[in-house]
C-alpha cells in the first residue's frame, strides 16, 4: 500500500474513534462494576447525553451541567463540571474530551467517572441528585511522592489552615461554590496552593458537608506531602506548592496566621481576601526555589562558569535560523532574492483595491493582482497589529521557499518595504476548499470521483511535509480552508504561518502557546500542547469527514446544533 493511502486510511480511523488521550498524570477515571451491552439502547442513550453536555456547561454561567436520556431501566444521567477557573472554549474542549475518553476507560460500564485538570465528567445509570446523601461521591484520592523538606510539621498546619479557609470562602463567599487560596507565610517557608470546589447545584450546606467528609483523608494525605488532592463527582479539594490554577486568589494566609489543628473551622486565624489590585492575576510555572549557602568559594566559581557557558551557547542557538535543528549539512537559502518592490505589488493589485480582494483573516487580507509577465498572483497582506517580527519572517519564508511539491502553494516572493510585509503567492483560481464542499450549491460541482482526488492530494502533500522533503515540517494548522482548488480541483496546502520544523529524529514537540483552529486540533495538543505529525494526521482525518459529509465540523460552543460533526461520527458508529 502506498504511504499516501495508508496515511488517509489512518487518518479516517483516528478520527472516528477519536484517538485515547496519551498516557501520563491525567485523566483519572472510576469505573463502576454493572455494565450494558455493545450498541444497546443504554450506549445510545450514553452517547446522547454525552453529545450535549459539554456545550451546555461551557454556555452555563457555572461551567456545569446535568442531563439525562432514555427511559428506566436504560436511562442514562450524566454530570458535567469544569473548574472555576476556566473559560467557555477550555470547558468545552476537557468535557468534549473527557466524554469521548470514557467509554474507552471503562468498556461497557453503566457507571463511569472520569477527571481532568481542568474538568469532570460521569454518565450513570443512578440519579445523583443535589438533595441526596453525599455519600454518593465517587472520589479519587492522589497523592504526589515528594515530602516537604522544611519543617514538616509546620507544613501540614499550614495546608490544614489553608484548605480550612478555602473551603470557608468557596461555602460561604461564592455562589459558584469554587474558591482559590494561597498560603505565603515568609520566605524560608515555601509558597502553598489550594482550590476547593462543588458542584453548583448543593446547597452551600450540603457542599461543606461533602467537603468535611471529604477532608477526613487529609490526614492520610498528608503526610508531609508537598501536593495531594481528593477529587470526587460533588466536591473536591486539591493542595500544591506551585500554582495550579489560573485567575485570581480569592483568599490568602499571610504571615501570622495560626496554624492550629486540622478540624475544620469556621474561619481562618487571618484571612485575608485579595482586592481588586488582584484581580485577573495569572500564574505562569514557577521554579521553587530554596535557599541554599553554597559552602565554598569553588562552588561559587563553578556555578558563575556555568551561567557564562549557557548564555554563548543561546546567543549561538539565537543566529540559528531555525533553532534545534542544524544547517550544517544544507544551508537554507537566503529570501534575499525573493524580494519584490512594494511599486510592483501596488500596480498589481491596483493599490490594493477593494475590488480585488479575495478574503480577509486575523493575519490580514488577501488581493488578487497581476505582474507584469502576466503572471496571476494572490498577495497575502499582514495586519500591522501582527507581532511577528521581520526576521522571524525571513526565516518562516525560507522554509516555505524550500518546499516544492505540486500539492503544496508555490511562493513566489515577498515584500517588506515601508512597514509593509506582503507574502506572494500563486493564485489559485478555485480559492479553499471550504467556499465549495460547506456551500450547497458549489459542493454540487464535486463528484465521489473529484472528492476522492481531494482528499489523496491534500494526502500526498502531508507525505511530502512529513516524510518526502529536505525539511520535516508539521502544519498545525491543516483546515479546509487552508487548502486551495486549481482549474482541475488539484488541492494545494497553503498558509504555513503555524508550521514548525522538526529534526529528522523529531517525534513531538511541546508549546504552551495552542494555536490553530478549535475542531481541527487534536486532543493531545488542544490539552497539553503535545504537536507532532499525528497532529496534522487529526486535522487530514477531519477535512475526510467534511469532504464526504459536506459538513463543518463546528466547534458546538457557538453553533445552534446540538453536536459536533466528530460526536455524530461516534454516535453512529455506536449504532
């Protein structure tokens, strides 16, 4: 098999089945023991419930949402909760994720739980209703190996006072029962974290009661742990010695507070409720660090060498074009002859009139013009607002120059004059792919036969980036409209903005920065920042579904559907 073909064909499988989150801390799922059969009516009465709770908790105020589907005995209720600091797209894409992650986790049981960093999720064949007994709270306890180094004691007097006082604040100061709070004591005293929450629909009464029952594992917990937390489906509560959670602090322990006994109090010694000054506050991934009297004057020495070696070794790295990845072997040509004066691409496209632009973005706009060969072209005209620098540009288009591959659009200069930065392409007379398969007219000019010859394109110049050229290149940003139809509806991949190069031996890389395309991502990346070939794999196997279905598959958050293109998939592979 050709390995165009075995790419679509694993494209199509990993989308339909939605490919398992890659293993690591999360998620942590509890599976219960009664279980249902294979395309019964409980798995679609599952897979029903599944579909609309994630966009109705990311559109919910609270960020949580029940739902139910089917009749006894094959009724399925489902719970949804995303922590208190997320926003609509997180919440939406963890429960999105998480529902899809279940059946998989726990094959055919009626009773299943699963959690996230950023969210839960549990479908069941048993009701939890808010006014019932606590009891029913699944919980998972997790504790991190690493014991407190400075006074141990003192610690878990400290993580006690605190998760009393959050707990405190989340019962009684928010109606969304979520509190944050941090513990900074002084500063031989490490930092300590905590977040405490229920589900929206308890009374503050009954989620303090959960909470309390909960907090009797605090004492097992503990242990001189730096992090541990209890997660269950009504409330839970988590401790660290690095931020955790973004937003602000919504209560702090400040220096004098008393550290007393774990039981919990109806309000801290000093607490003191961050002001407005605080609000929004976000907390990047901090680098503990403990004072340490470096003994001799040789260790010193030693440490001041290595700070100096690092920093020539980055400012080296820096001049690299292409950082990680060396030029020794293949120089990458220069843009330099690349160049075209700005007079030409204003003649070409007329001034950049308005008549002849084809399309506009967040980068900026796109005009048609015509130089003066004759040659037809598609001048792709940055927005001043970009943050991309000059030189940063330079490098993005020596890559793109470096690839030549009939499936890929060819460029064919750039401008950078005048405070302008104008990338030129070939024009593509059909435009993207999606101004056609998603418009009910246009799709029509597309036979089986055409879609087919789209689709093993679009396939083969993702071989070429991936496997065939001087360079391996992951798009990351692989979308129908991003693929652009010649006069013989040959696909053409476009716009590398997002790519990002790999060294040959390269299997993944990882960003903290998820850019792209929200319902073109895949898990993996949209979760942890993960980005490999696999990736664009996702998004290929996306772009299949909507060739063949002619349908978006929207992001569920703001379309009036009640679900997703990838969800209705699943749901009829279930049937």
């Amino acid at each position: 098999m050709a390995a165009h073909h075995l790419l679509l064909s694993v494209a199509i499988v990993a989308v339909a089945l939605l490919a398992s989150p890659a293993a690591g801390v999360y998620p942590w799922q509890i599976c219960g023991s009664s279980t249902y059969t294979a395309k019964s009516q409980y798995e679609k009465n599952m897979y029903r419930v599944a579909a609309t709770l994630p966009k109705n908790a990311s559109q919910s105020p609270d960020l949580f949402a029940t739902g139910q589907a089917g009749a006894v005995p094959e009724q399925v209720w489902a719970i949804a909760l995303c922590r208190g600091d997320a926003n609509a797209s997180t919440c939406f894409a963890c429960l999105r994720q998480a529902f899809l992650y279940l059946p998989d986790a726990c094959p055919y049981s009626r009773s299943a739980t699963v959690f996230y960093d950023s969210c839960l999720a549990q479908y069941s064949n048993i009701r939890s209703r808010p006014t019932d007994d606590t009891a029913y709270n699944p919980t998972r306890p997790v504790v991190y190996t690493n014991n407190a180094t400075v006074d141990p004691a003192r610690f878990q007097r400290v993580v006690l006072d605190l998760i009393n006082a959050t707990v405190n604040y989340a019962v009684h100061n928010s109606t969304r029962l979520y509190a944050s709070g941090e513990a900074d004591l002084d500063k031989e005293f490490p930092k300590v974290y905590a977040w405490a929450q229920c589900t929206p629909d308890l009374t503050p009464e009954r989620c303090r009661d959960c909470l309390v029952q909960n907090m009797g594992y605090l004492t097992t917990l503990l242990a001189g742990s730096i992090g541990a937390r209890l997660l269950g489906v009504r409330c839970s509560y988590r401790y660290e010695t690095v931020p955790f959670f973004g937003g602000p602090v919504m209560v702090r322990l400040a220096a004098g507070t008393s550290a007393g006994s774990g039981a919990p109090a109806p309000a801290p010694a000093v607490l003191t409720p961050v002001t407005a000054a605080g609000e929004g506050r976000k907390y990047s991934v901090p680098v503990l660090v403990t004072i340490v009297v470096l003994p001799t004057i040789s260790a010193i020495n030693l440490a001041i060498c290595f700070l100096l070696w690092r920093r020539r070794r980055t400012l080296a790295q820096a001049s690299k074009p292409y950082p990680g990845y060396s030029t020794e072997d293949e120089e990458i040509d220069s843009v330099d002859s690349m160049l075209i004066d700005i007079s030409i691409l204003r003649v070409a496209t007329g001034d950049f009139a308005e008549i002849n632009k084809l399309g506009e973005g967040g980068f900026g706009s796109v005009y048609k013009g015509t130089l003066p060969n004759g040659e037809e072209i598609a001048v792709k005209r940055l927005s001043k607002s970009s943050t991309q620098g000059v030189e940063e540009l330079k490098n993005e288009l020596a890559l793109v120059a470096k690839l030549k591959h009939k499936n890929l659009v060819r460029l064919v200069g750039v401008c950078l004059e005048q405070q302008e930065r104008l990338l030129v392409y070939e024009f593509i007379p059909n435009r993207s792919l999606d101004k056609i398969i998603f418009d009910t007219e246009k799709r029509e000019q597309l036979d089986w036969g055409k879609r087919y010859k789209i689709i093993n394109g679009i396939a083969r110049g993702l071989q070429y980036l991936h496997e065939d050229s001087q360079l391996k290149v992951v798009h990351r940003d692989l979308k129908a409209s991003n693929v652009l139809l010649d006069t013989n509806m040959n696909p053409k991949i476009s716009d590398f903005g997002l790519a990002r190069l790999f060294k040959r031996d390269q299997t993944h890389g990882v960003t903290n920065r998820i850019v792209g395309t929200y319902g073109y991502m895949a898990p993996e990346y949209l979760m942890r920042g993960n980005y490999s070939v696999k990736s664009d794999a996702f998004s290929f196997g996306v772009m299949v579904l909507e060739i063949v279905t002619g349908r978006k598959n929207n992001d569920g958050y703001n379309s009036q559907q009640s679900e997703d293109l990838l969800t209705t998939v699943c749901i009829l592979l279930s049937i």
